[in-house]
C-alpha cells in the first residue's frame, strides 16, 4: 500500500487529480507573479541607481538593489520545490522521495532568513563601523 497525506487530503479518493491540478495551477501562479514582481523590483531599482546624480547617491542604489538581488535569490531557493512539485502533480502523482524533499527544503525556509539577517548585519556593522570612527576622528558627534 503506497500512499501519503498532504495536509489532510487523502490523495486515494477520486478527486485526488482535482486537487493535484488546482494544487498544482495555484503554486505556479503566486510562484510566477512573486517572482516576475521582484524582478520588477530589481529592475526599478537598477534603473533608478544609473539615473542617481552624485556617485554617493548611485552607490546607495546600487547596494539596495544588491540586497533586493540577494532576497529574490532567497526567495527562489525556498520557494522552487514547491513549484516544481506542483507542476509534477499536473502530470504524475508525485513519488513519496520527492515529498521529503519538498519538506526539508521548504522548511529550511527561517535558516536562510537567518543567513541573510547575519549578511545583511555584518556589513551595517562594518558600514556603521567605519562611519562611526570617521565622525570620531574629525570630532563630529551626536550626543543629543
């Protein structure tokens, strides 16, 4: 007996193919239209940094879209297993291997968070850094 539960549906009844294509359509879609937004996203900002006037400005910009770059990228590596398991379902019941995969991946969703939370935290640090010694050294600071 081969079968396997996801999310409370029993996939042995006979509307288990119903619930494979509107699974399976529904995944693809929000996968399709958060990706084509960030891309978007991205896009903006890569124009609005080229468009930037002073080179202080422009690398502002150009950072920013890095980090959005760095999201979208995130992204796509949590969310890609579930997409490609839906777009399998339209086609085949998906083998239980797959699943597991699915799971793990997916699931790994708040280590990759963390990753980006400690890059994103070292480098405001070593920004944050530098500033501070700079305002230090020319005697510029902010004791209000």
């Amino acid at each position: 007996m081969c079968c396997y539960y996801m999310c409370f549906i029993d996939l042995r009844q006979p509307y288990a193919r119903i619930v494979d294509i509107v699974y399976g359509i529904t995944m693809v879609i929000v996968f399709a239209v958060n990706a084509i937004c960030y891309g978007a996203i991205y896009v903006k900002m890569q124009q609005t940094a080229r468009q930037a006037s002073s080179d202080n400005q422009n690398d502002k910009y150009h950072k920013a879209a890095k980090l959005m770059l760095l999201f979208v990228a995130v992204y796509l590596l949590q969310w890609w297993p579930y997409t490609t398991q839906a777009l399998w379902s339209l086609v085949t019941p998906i083998p239980f291997g797959m699943v597991i995969i699915v799971v793990v991946v997916c699931n790994l969703g708040g280590l990759y968070n963390a990753i980006v939370y400690t890059i994103i935290r070292r480098r405001y640090t070593k920004v944050s850094g530098v500033e501070n010694n700079s305002a230090m050294q020319t005697g510029n600071t902010n004791a209000d």
